[in-house]
C-alpha cells in the first residue's frame, strides 16, 4: 500500500520518496512510490498533475490494493532508486477549492432544502451535485448559495480528525460509511462533517465562493451544476463584459435589460409577420407574372422558377393561391428542393411526377395528387435535371 502523504497535509507540493516499481503499460509509464503527494481521481475529484523527475505526469490511479500507480509520458526509472515529484500547485489548489467548496454546498442543501447529496463530480472548470429530488425552484437555490458563501466567509475552520465508526454516531456527519474502521472526516467549523478522503483547504475562506449556474433532471434526481474559487471569479468577469455590451447597445442600465429584449422580441415578431406578409403579397405577384408568360399545353400552364433563399412554406402557399386562379402545374425550385404543384384531375398527379422525378435524378420525397416535394437534388445539376423533367412532363400529359 502506497503511503498517501496528501492525506495529512494537502500543501505538500513537493517530496521525494523511494520508487517500488515500475511497468510500461498500455497507457503509459507505470511507476509505483513507497510514498506519494500525488491524489488519485477518487471520490469524484480530480486526478493530480506534476512531474516526477522532471517527467510529466499523465494519470493517477489508485488501484483496490491501496497502491497508487503514477503514469508518466516516458521514463528511465528503476525500483530502489529515490526520486523527487512536483505537483502542480495550480491544479491542486483549484482541486482543494472545488472539494472543499462542494462539502459546504452540499450541507447548505441539506439546512434549506433537506436535499441529500447523491454522487458529486468536480470538473475542469464546472462542478455538480446530484440531489435526491426531482426540483427546486430558483429561490430556494439562491437561498442554498448564500447559505454557503456566509459559511464562506466566516472562513470557518477545516480540520482532518480520525473516528472510529462508533464514535461517528454522536457525530452530525452526513452519510455514515456501513463498513467497520477507522475513518477520516473532515470538518467545515460545526457546519459539516463529512467521511471523505480527497484535499480540502485549510480554512473555508480559501474557497473564495460558490457559484450555482444550472440545473438539469437526471433519472429521477436533480443535478446541480457549479463553480467554485477562481472558475467563479472568471465565469463573473465574462458575464459581466456580455452584460456591460449588451446595456451599451440597447443604452440602458443592466436592470433593464430584461425589460429592453421583450420589447425588441416584440418588435422583431411584428416585423417578421409584416415582413412575411409583404414577401407573400411580392412572391403571389411574382408567379402571377411567370404563369401569364409560360407555356400552354392542352389548357394547362407549365410554371417554373428558381426562388433559392426563400422559406417553402412561403412558396407552398403561394403556389396554392396561383392554383385557385389559374390551371398550372407549378414546379418551383428552392436549394436542393423541387416543389411540385398539380391541379386536380390530370393524368400525372404531383405525387407521380415527384416519383418520375426521383427515378430518373435520385433525390428522396413524396406528397398528394396536388402537392408534394422531392429533396437532396444536386444544385450542380439542378437546372439540367429541372429542364429534362419539364420534357418528361409534357410527354406523359400531352394530347
């Protein structure tokens, strides 16, 4: 069993200790020490990074032996020999932030919500705890942060005291390990007492703060996303700079913004449907006018146009008006999509024609005997194909 030196002093950034093996793996270098700094991923925290003789550290691991194996880019190591290990002071410090941060957090759960902590994953940047409910409204997760930003800041005192698990009964530890022992517990003030292996600060002032920033349902539980200490801070600045941007654009005070985006949503949805109404009126006229100067075949115009950029359900509609006044067959183009259009009671009804279409050009759609559409036409041949199947048309309806 590896000697886990971060346990009793999680300030220890640097240290030498004795090599007990080494393997080359399928991951890596596999180095094992007779003591080590260097925190295993456990218990939802972070693995550590460092060095070990200069030699990056890619994974830390702790196998259900006790025996933590470090897993380097390369190395020369060989077992006996003494070696130095650099831990990323960054990294750990963050990794302490976050654990520490996360224990606070979920006691505030528990003090305003009697909200339990199911799992616990402390990420990169973002955090999240797994709550045993379905939901909880903003309010109340206001309430839990500030609960725990007060504790905070009172930087109240976190100690590492060893129980038997006995003793843990006169204890408000919150989840009590059902396996016999001697346990590790780490205590925020009189706020909380946790069984819990991993890093923590010395003093909860070092979390800085906690930041709830989301929420999501998750197989029947509730997931709390968060951030903690200097992730936080710089999820503060950038919301900030978006907040001082968007008040300049709109020229008023960051209170009013809510109030500024209803009223340009409201202005925008007026605009769209003037904008589609005018757009309908202009594209009913636009067909009006290929449909006079198109082809008749046997009393039925053939109407054809190219309208790429435009909404087809725009197209749709003003296909179907032009129907109602004139006897057409309306092909209209718009990106890789062909709409077809076809009065009731000819022989080759638009669902034939979009199949005759497809047979001939590929392409994949379908419809009616009066509407149907056929996508995935190559824009490259597009005018081509459109062509040759006009021909295709008149053959099959021809007197």
């Amino acid at each position: 069993m590896t000697e886990k030196l971060y346990q009793d002093n999680p300030y220890f950034f640097e240290f030498a200790s004795r090599v007990i093996s080494v393997h080359e793996g399928e991951s890596g270098y596999e180095v094992v020490l007779e003591a080590t700094a260097f925190y295993p991923e456990s218990g939802g925290q972070l693995y550590d990074t460092g060095a070990i003789e200069g030699i990056p550290i890619l994974n830390v691991i702790e196998k259900d032996t006790g025996e933590i194996i470090h897993i380097l880019e390369r190395g020369n190591l060989s077992p006996g020999m003494t070696v130095n290990g650099q831990i990323d002071r960054v990294r750990r410090l963050d990794n302490m932030r976050k654990h520490t941060g996360q224990h606070i957090l979920s006691r505030a759960f528990i003090e305003v919500a009697a909200a339990d902590t199911v799992s616990s994953r402390l990420g990169e940047v973002e955090s999240t705890i797994e709550l045993s409910l379905e939901s909880l409204d903003d309010a109340v997760l206001i309430s839990v942060e500030k609960l725990a930003n007060n504790i905070i800041r009172q930087n109240q005192p976190v100690k590492i005291e060893y129980y038997e698990r006995e003793a843990l009964k006169n204890l408000p530890v919150r989840k009590i390990p059902e396996r016999e022992g001697k346990f590790r517990i780490v205590q925020v003030g009189e706020f909380d007492y946790t069984a819990c292996g991993g890093t923590h600060c010395r003093n909860a002032g070092e979390v800085g703060m906690v930041k709830i920033i989301g929420q999501e349902k998750l197989r029947g539980h509730l997931r709390v996303i968060f951030l903690v200490g200097r992730q936080a801070e710089e999820d503060y600045y950038e919301k900030h700079t978006v907040v001082n941007q968007l008040s300049g654009r709109l020229t008023c005070h960051f209170r009013d913004l809510v109030k500024g985006v209803d009223k340009l949503t409201e202005q925008n949805t007026a605009l769209r449907r003037e904008v589609s109404l005018l757009s309908g009126r202009l594209l009913a006229v636009d067909l009006k006018e290929l449909a006079e100067n198109s082809p008749d075949l046997g009393g039925i115009k053939i109407v054809t146009g190219e309208f790429d950029g435009l909404d087809p359900k725009a197209l749709k509609d003003a296909a179907n008006k032009l129907g109602e006044t004139v006897r057409a067959i309306i092909l209209l183009s718009c990106g890789d999509k062909l709409l077809i259009f076809a009065p009731a009671g000819i022989k080759l009804t638009a669902s034939a024609m979009a199949r005759l279409f497809m047979e001939r050009f590929g392409g994949k759609g379908g419809g009616s005997a009066t509407s149907a559409q056929v996508g995935g036409i190559a824009m490259d041949k597009r005018k081509e194909y459109i062509d040759h199947f006009i021909g295709l048309i008149r053959g099959e309806i021809a007197p």
